[in-house]
C-alpha cells in the first residue's frame, strides 16, 4: 500500500456553524517514534466534534482537524513502534491534543490504537473507540464494577453513542440489571435489542423506575446533566452514585449530600492527556475486539454515510445536532 503524496483533510477553518467545515489538502505527516501513520478508511463523529466545531476550538482557534474516532491500516511505523506493523488494520479514538482523524492519513501514538476487531469492516469498527472507552472507564474504574457487581444502574439517553455500548457492557460483564431510558419508539426497540432488562420513557422517569426499583437505583449515568440534579436524587436509593461525561454550567450537586449519593466525571482523554505513557487505551480496545470477535458486543454503528469530506461531515454534524440520532453516525471513505 502506497503513502499518498498529499493528504486530503476536512478543516475547521474556525469556529462556529457546520458550513465552517472545508475541504482542503494538507502534507503528509511524519510519524514520530511512536506513532503510527494510518490509511483513514472510516470516522465516526462524537459530541466533542460538535461541541469544538460550534465554539470551543482549542489554541488560536484557527483551522483544525476535528474527528476523534477511526479505523483503518497502517500504512508506516515510527521507529520505536513495537506493538504492530505495516499492514496491521486499527481502531482508535486518539488524542485531542493532535490533528483528528478527519483526514485520508493520520498519526497516533501506538499506545492507543488497538487491533480493529476482524469480525467488522472498518464503518462498524470506527463506531466504537471514543465511546467504548468512556463506557468501560465508566463502569470499571469510575464505579470499580466487576463481574460479581450487582445492583440496579440507570442508563440516560441508553440508545445514544455512549449509551449504546455502556448498556451491553454492563450487561455482558456485570450482575447489574440494566435500565435503559429513551424517549422515542425507535430508541426502546434499538435498546432492548441491546440487551437492557428493562426499558423506560423519559418522560415518566420517576413513575416507571419506581415500579422497576422502589427503593430506587443504585447507579446512574448521564450524558445529559442539566437540570437533572434533583431528578437523579429522587430516583437513586441512598448511597447512589452518578457519573457524568457533559459538562453542564453550573450545576450544584449538593442536593445529593441529603442522601449520601456521589457524583464522578468521566473524560476519556484524562489518561491520553495527563500520563501518555500509558497503554490502557491499546489494551482496551483489545480486549473490546476479542469481545466483539467472540459474539460477546456488537458494533453499535446507527448509520452509515459516504465518504469522508465537508459536505458528508456537514450533514453528520446536523444530524447529532438533531439529538435524534440512534448509535453512532459513521463516514466511510469508499
């Protein structure tokens, strides 16, 4: 496979709406000792590339290549690189802190790419890195979870990106029982394929987890936390805990103190940022693969669309922006 003389790329020139979104050539980038140069073949698109393309650029704010999710081959080799080899085909979320994925090659750190699982093409692979991890972090690091857990966890916004694999994480590899909240028809029956044990409106939230769990939940995980302080405190039991992935203004969670309840963030770029010689992200994504490559998880790829430029990248970004999306949306390069 051949390295492409120039590297056609999707840019935010700047902030703001999704029109900033521009098709442009840039160099091909060296890899450094150890990283990997990857042949792009599919993105996904996640909340954080919303979020930076609509206001939030990091630095100067200048033009940006945003995508935190990919699958592809690696095409080269830093020359410190040990865990894989030209050719070898990889998913990754990356870094926040590098040039995105939205771009034909790309450059990330070995440390946290892991081996795209066979049983999926590369659409159905780059569905799952950013969010996996956060899912995973979530449930086994934040909560310390393990297969002997039990209790009852909450999942808000279930048939979401997050939501979608946390649900069959939880599922698969806890005692948890798992009750997933959605508001359309659509989302309850996307969920329940997923394996939920119970699947709730969340419109009527407190009436129907009340009838699953009288005594109330014992964990629940928010991707949408505004305004939810108070919901979340009637509905877990004493002691509950939440852990939340957004970052709502303002929010005062000492309404939780009158029942001993927590509250945890997860950022899945705190380890890729704060201790880059890590490879729990490589490992990971490891273990996902086996897991899926096993029958165990399931891509959790909601619609496909073609190929990797502005104006594709455009419509994905409407569509997130929609909050009707069901799983992940995905770009894939042919």
């Amino acid at each position: 496979m051949q390295t492409p003389s120039r590297n056609r790329a999707v840019v935010a020139t700047t902030s703001g709406p999704v029109d900033v979104l521009t098709d442009v050539e840039l160099d091909v980038p060296t890899p450094g000792p150890r990283d990997l140069l990857v042949d792009v073949r599919a993105v996904s698109v996640n909340p954080v590339d919303v979020k930076l393309r609509g206001g939030a650029l990091p630095g100067d704010g200048g033009p940006q290549v945003l995508g935190y999710d990919a699958a592809g081959v690696v095409l080269a080799v830093g020359e410190e690189v040990t865990a894989f080899t030209v050719g070898d085909e990889v998913y990754y979320a990356g870094s926040i802190a590098r040039p995105g994925s939205n771009q034909q090659v790309q450059l990330v750190d070995e440390r946290v790419a892991g081996h795209k699982p066979t049983s999926l093409d590369f659409a159905e692979a780059a569905a799952l890195p950013l969010t996996t991890i956060t899912a995973w972090e979530t449930l086994f690091e934040r909560w310390r979870l393990s297969a002997d857990s039990t209790g009852t966890l909450l999942v808000m916004g279930a048939a979401g990106g997050v939501g979608s694999i946390l649900v069959q994480l939880a599922r698969q590899l806890t005692g948890l029982t798992v009750i997933a909240a959605v508001g359309r028809p659509e989302s309850r029956e996307w969920i329940s394929g997923l394996g939920a044990h119970h699947v709730v409106d969340r419109n009527d939230l407190l009436a129907q987890v009340a009838e699953i769990a009288p005594r109330g939940v014992d964990l629940v995980f928010s991707p949408f936390s505004a305004g939810m302080v108070d919901t979340y405190t009637q509905v877990m039991a004493v002691g509950g805990s939440v852990v939340a992935i957004d970052e709502p203004e303002g929010v005062d969670t000492l309404p939780l103190k009158w029942k001993s309840q927590g509250w945890h963030w997860e950022f899945m770029f705190s380890r890729v940022l704060h201790d880059p010689e890590s490879t729990a992200h490589r490992e990971l994504l490891d273990e996902v693969a086996r897991l899926v490559d096993a029958g165990t998880l399931r891509t959790t790829l909601g619609t496909r669309l073609s190929p990797i430029d502005a104006a594709t990248l455009q419509e994905a970004h409407r569509q997130l922006e929609s909050s009707a999306t069901i799983g992940k949306v995905v770009l894939a390069a042919e």
